[in-house]
C-alpha cells in the first residue's frame, strides 16, 4: 500500500501525521525537497552509502534504510568517500566490532574537515549502549544523527530534525511494542529477501548482549507477514529467509496463538514461493511439530542453523542457554531422522569464563559427532552488562588462542569431507551472481546453503536451473549446468 504513495504529492506544508508510516512519507518529501536544492546548488542529486556492520537481521534494517534514503532524494554509493551522508548500521555481539566503529569515525572525521556539509549518522545496536553514545557526544561531536534498534523507521524524520536544529540530533528508544514495517525497501537482490517475523530476544544467555539492545520479543501479525511475501513474490522474489533471534519462539506474544510451524505452512502456500529459509534456531525450543512441517515441506530448504556455543553441559548451564550435551545430540538425532540430507551448521563459543580442557574436549566431541557442514568459531567476547562479563575465571588469551586453533583445524577438516557429499549428482541451483574469479561463470547456491560455481552468462541470475557438481572443491562445488 505504502510503497505505491506518490511521495511528491504530499503537502509538506502541512502538519505531519501522526500515524505510522504516513508520518515517515511526510518527512520523506520533506526531506525531497532538500535533495532536489542540493541538486540545483551542485548539479547532482546527494549521495548516501549505508554500511551494514552485523547480522542478517541488521543487513535486512539497511535495506529499509537504503530505500528510505532513495525515498528522500538521496542517490546509493558504495563509498564512504563519495557519499553526503555516511551512515553506519552497527553491531556489538563482540567488543572489536565497537572498536571498528571508532576507527572509522576517525576516518571520517578527516573526510568531513574536507566537505563540512557531509553528514555523518549512526544506528543499530551499538547504540543501545549509554556508554557508546555518552562516549560519542563527547569525543566524537561531528556525528550527526545517533539511533537505535528500535526506531530505525524514523531515518528520514530525524535527517528532517538535523537539517532545521542544525545540531546533532540523538533518538534513542530503550524498548517499544511498535513494529512499523510498510516503508520503501532497496533489496540487494531482486529474487530473494530476508523478511522480519519477530523482534528482540527473551533467552539472556549469559554472554549476550542482545536482549539489551534488541529488547523483548515481540512478533508479527501472520497475516502482515504473508502479505508482504506475496507481495515479494509479485515482484520476482523466489526464496525468503523468515529472520529473528530465536524464530522457534515466534507467536507466543500474539493475541491469537501461532507457533513458527504454523506459520511455516501459511508461508508455504503461497503460490510462486520456490525456496524458504530461516533463521536463529535456538535448540531449546525447535519443537517435533516443526521438524514434522522441515520433513514433509517441498519450499523448506534442507539447512538449519542450530547454534551449539558449548558441548559442555556445565558451560552450556552457566550460560544459561537451557539444554544439555546430550539433548542437543538427540536434537540432531531426531532432525536427521526427518530430513537425512539435512545441512547443518553452528555458533561455537571458545574461551567461555571458567572454561576447562575437559569442557572444551566435550565440545569437541559433540563437533566430531555432528559433523557439521559449517561452524562460526568464535573466541569469547567479553561484554559490559551482561552476567558472564563479571564471572571470575577469566580464560587467559594464549589459553584460548590455542583452544580455538584445535577446534577451527578440526572443523574444517570435517567440513572438506562433509560438504562434498553431493558430487556427481544433479541439484537445482539458485543462480545469484557473476562468478567474481572466472569470466563467464555464475555463482549459485544449493538448497542446503552450499555454492556452485558453474558455465553461463548473467541472464541466468535469479532462476533456478539444474547443475551437474562435477568436483567438490572443499566448501563449494564445480559443476556444469544440464
């Protein structure tokens, strides 16, 4: 509905509206008429580059932003360097994630001494930390415009803001039971997009700043959510990847009661869908129910992201993540069971307070049991606010170092073997770019996540074809298309 409004035909001289998103399309053409001025006085409309910092989640908020941005006059560029206004959308799972902010910021500080009228904003995560913004306000007092998590929907107001006050301008929520989703959207690619079905995270592992940034859970209308893949679909899209910190817990705060299995069916049904994915799965709540809905689906891609963080069950209770050792490998028992093609890949945590070598060989154990297609390895990250920050038995770095070294060597000699499992057989591949390495390539993907590399020019990117995989390179196949 919303992204048919003529945003031209807004009287801007009017009040804005106090309903969403209508207020937001006000200050959209508000801001429109700075564009089409800057574009008198320089000859060009203003460029903006918005840079994504952190997960898949934050990736499908910069694409609102980009959209938003469009909306408003600007023109995309993917350098900081050309761009009018910068914008960073952080992330701060982890702490030189923070540190990779200030290090640009003083990047652009210089960039700004050069062009006064650049403007400099900042959202997403990051943000949610008092300390970050206190620490921005003082020693970074170039920065423009500061905000959220939770109201990244108001990009084009709080620009509107900045330009009258001509000061910098901070909005940041701590929490909000408002989802505002119908607004202008640049997808990356036209044939597949993430969609948003919840919000937040009610876990609190113990290491994990998340719920502190992100908020409580709160999810969306099923009804909203299948119109907007339809939608989508109306305009090529052919896979959807249904995003939330923990998909498995979607409906529970809904007026009417909807599991995420219930929901993977309504989406199923939409005529034209090819592919579904989704993701986090937190293990302690992936119910019977909805492996039942993976095992009969013809859309549900055979891939799941089931983090695991430790194979210790003494780890795994310290961090509050509510399951065992054991119930996590009768999980993948009972996956596997349904859906034996399954891929399945993880989150490791190595280096976890109090930590010991019989800890991480239980991790270890659990590694070679699974056998994971693919495993993120991180080394813990020590996060301010968050219970396991002031737990004693802090591991020593060189300690850690070496763990991760064992577990990274192990996870990716299983992921060689594992992975090429499918060689000389034919898939069907979602084609998706140019091959960046060989001309006359393309890249695709299986539905079990794995990438092709195959023959063919660029007329193929969005279709799904058939590939033969000649040769298993490891992490991706050689194929030939039929």
């Amino acid at each position: 509905m919303y992204n048919e409004i003529d945003i031209d035909k807004i009287d801007i001289k009017s009040e804005p509206p106090a309903e969403e998103p209508a207020r937001q399309y006000y200050f959209m053409a508000k801001c429109r008429e700075w564009a089409k001025d800057f574009e008198k006085q320089n000859g060009r409309a203003p460029q903006s580059c918005v840079v994504n910092m952190g997960c898949q989640m934050n990736a499908r908020d910069s694409e609102k932003l980009v959209g938003i941005l469009e909306a408003s006059g600007f023109t995309e560029t993917d350098t900081e360097e050309e761009a009018d206004f910068v914008l960073y959308n952080t992330c701060t799972v982890r702490d030189n994630a923070n540190q990779r902010v200030y290090g640009r910021l003083g990047y652009l500080k210089k960039m700004k001494q050069k062009n006064p009228n650049m403007m400099i904003a900042l959202c997403g995560c990051m943000m949610q930390e008092e300390t970050v913004v206190a620490k921005i306000r003082k020693s970074y007092r170039f920065v423009d415009i500061i905000f959220g998590t939770h109201n990244i929907f108001k990009l084009a107001e709080l620009i509107s803001e900045r330009m009258d006050e001509k000061k910098m301008v901070v909005d940041i929520w701590k929490e909000t039971d408002r989802i505002v989703e119908e607004l202008p959207t640049d997808r990356k690619y036209p044939f597949k997009s993430g969609v948003n079905i919840m919000f937040g995270c009610n876990n609190f592992c113990s290491y994990c700043i998340v719920p502190y940034v992100r908020g409580r859970e709160r999810s969306r209308n099923p009804q909203d959510i299948v119109e907007e893949i339809r939608r989508l679909v109306a305009d090529g899209v052919v896979e959807v990847m249904l995003l939330g910190q923990n998909v498995n817990s979607y409906g529970k705060n809904l007026e009417e009661s909807m599991t995420f299995a219930q929901l993977l069916k309504e989406v199923e049904a939409i005529d034209g869908l090819r592919r579904i994915r989704f993701m986090t799965s937190h293990p302690k709540d992936l119910s019977d129910d909805l492996i039942e809905v993976m095992k009969n689906s013809g859309k549900i891609c055979h891939h799941l992201h089931l983090p695991l963080q430790s194979g210790s069950s003494r780890v795994l209770k310290a961090m509050n993540r509510r399951y065992t050792k054991e119930q996590y490998l009768e999980l993948v028992e009972k996956i596997r069971a349904a859906v034996p093609d399954i891929s399945l890949t993880t989150d490791i945590i190595v280096g976890f307070p109090g930590e010991t070598e019989e800890d991480f060989l239980e991790t270890m154990d659990v590694v070679r049991k699974v056998r994971f297609d693919s495993a993120f390895t991180f080394i813990y990250s020590k996060r301010t606010g968050t219970p396991a920050a002031a737990m004693e038995e802090q591991i020593p770095e060189g300690v850690v170092k070496e763990r991760f070294d064992r577990l990274l060597s192990e996870v990716q000699k299983i992921s060689a073997e594992v992975c090429g499992r499918d060689a000389h057989t034919v898939k069907e591949v979602l084609v998706e770019e140019k091959d960046d390495h060989v001309e006359g390539f393309v890249t695709g993907r299986l539905d079990n996540n794995t990438i092709v590399h195959f023959k063919g020019d660029s007329a193929l990117i969005g279709q799904m074809v058939e590939v033969y995989l000649d040769e298993s390179k490891g992490f991706y196949y050689m194929g030939t298309m039929k």
